[in-house]
C-alpha cells in the first residue's frame, strides 16, 4: 500500500535543505540510532532542565537550546540511514516511538515548571498519548504519513520558553 504524506510545504522546503546538509556533513560519524538517542536524550535533558532548575529564568534559555538540539537529531537521523543505504523496516517505528517519548518529557517538562501540578501534566500527557494514538491508527490502518507538528510544535515550545524568560526578567 502506497501512504499518503501530509507535509507542510512552506517548513519542508527550509529544514529539508537545513537538515540534508547536517546529515552529508556527519553521516560518517554518527550512526543513525545514535542520532535518534541524541533526540530522546536532548529531550531528557530539557525534562531535567524544567524539573529541577524552575525558578531560575535561565533554565527557559537551556531548555530552547535542548529542544534545538533534538530538532537536529530527531531530523537528521532518517538522512543519515538513507546516506548510509541502511534500510531498516522497524527504523520507522523506532523513530515515532523516540517522538512519542520525546513529546512526552517536552509537555511534561515544560507544564510541569509552568504549574507545578502533577494532574495537569498527568492530563496533558494522557492528551499527547491520544494524539500519537490518533497519528499511529492513521499510518498503520488508512497509510497515512502525517509529517506536520513536530517542526511547529518545536517552534511553538521555543516561542513558549523565551516567553517565560522575557516574562521572569520583567
């Protein structure tokens, strides 16, 4: 069965560009499963950041420079197993599961330094596994790729953590 991929074309034409140069750069020395663990791990450091920094209006800062981070790995490591002529069936699904994941430590995160209440981040995570739920029924079931939110839910965060450090220094 062919998928479907739905794409947002203004972004796509910008980060593929962004992203296929990091990969032709690094190929050679980071394996593509090690990318994906770059990803996660960025996406854990952010979690820590927002955890045990909150208060400090730097943590904001650190937490954008994470989610940068994870931007780049999470976006290069498909390039870089296609540069490499590796062809995984389960890479795909390693990689969603790294997303899911990934999602997961930035709402949990970032709502948990904003409220400091484990039922609101309880709900919000109940509410992102929902939505990769939807995203997963969808691929497997009616082959549909949705490669719209992560670059502007990325972009959404990052907005979202220099508010809170324009709004701590005013």
């Amino acid at each position: 069965m062919e998928r479907l991929e739905v794409i947002n074309p203004f972004i796509n034409k910008k980060e593929e560009k962004f992203l296929k140069n990091i990969a032709e750069r690094t190929y050679k020395f980071i394996h593509p499963d090690v990318a994906t663990l770059f990803a996660v791990m960025s996406s854990l450091v952010s979690f820590v950041l927002y955890v045990y920094l909150n208060g400090n209006p730097i943590s904001y800062f650190l937490c954008s420079l994470a989610v940068i981070a994870h931007y780049v790995f999470d976006g290069i490591d498909g390039k870089i197993a296609k540069l490499r002529c590796m062809s995984r069936k389960n890479g795909y699904f390693i990689d969603k599961i790294s997303d899911y994941i990934s999602s997961c430590f930035f709402v949990a995160g970032f709502f948990y330094a904003l409220t400091r209440n484990v039922f609101t981040v309880g709900f919000l995570l109940v509410l992102t596994s929902v939505v990769h739920a939807i995203y997963l029924h969808y691929y497997l079931k009616r082959g549909v790729n949705v490669k719209i939110g992560g670059t502007e839910s990325r972009i959404v965060l990052i907005a979202l953590n220099m508010y809170m450090l324009a709004k701590s220094y005013l």
